[in-house]
C-alpha cells in the first residue's frame, strides 16, 4: 500500500485509508457512474450497502475482507453526505 500512497498530501493518504481511493477519484467515480446519472447518489449509496452486506455473508471475515467492508461503508456515507443530505 505504501507505494500507492507516494506523491499523496497527508490529507490524501487519509482519504486513501477511509475509501481506498482519494476523494477526488471516488467523486469521478461515482458521478461517471451510468447509475449516478439515472437513479441518482441514493441508489449509489444503497448499492455499495448491499455490495457490504454480501461480502459479509460471504465470509469476508479475514482483515483485508474487514476493511474493504470499512472502506465500502465510507463511500456510502460520504455519497449520502455529499449529494443526498442538505447542506447548511
């Protein structure tokens, strides 16, 4: 992982450890999505849930499993707080 965190801001690296990517390409990500554009970030946020919850009933007890169900959780709350919640 450490070589993917090369050249990366300390706020980057953080992002990189929350989502497994910087919010810069998870936001590209998300609004590239074909489901973004047609269902909306609920959907993507409901989506990425479900992918969780399946990984879990599928076993994913080992730690790398743990965290990628971590990280997965994280997008859906940063999409929900990004685009679906209001903002003050």
């Amino acid at each position: 992982m450490s070589a993917t965190l090369t050249g990366l801001t300390t706020k980057e690296i953080q992002q990189v450890r929350m989502y497994g990517c910087t919010e810069a390409k998870l936001r590209e990500s998300i609004e590239s999505s074909i489901t973004f554009k047609f269902s909306g970030p609920a959907m993507i946020a409901a989506s990425i849930m479900s992918d969780a919850q399946e990984m879990l009933s599928f076993g994913g007890q080992s730690e790398n499993s743990r965290d990628h169900v971590r990280q997965m959780l994280n997008k859906a709350k940063w999409v929900l707080f990004t685009y679906v919640m209001p903002q003050d």
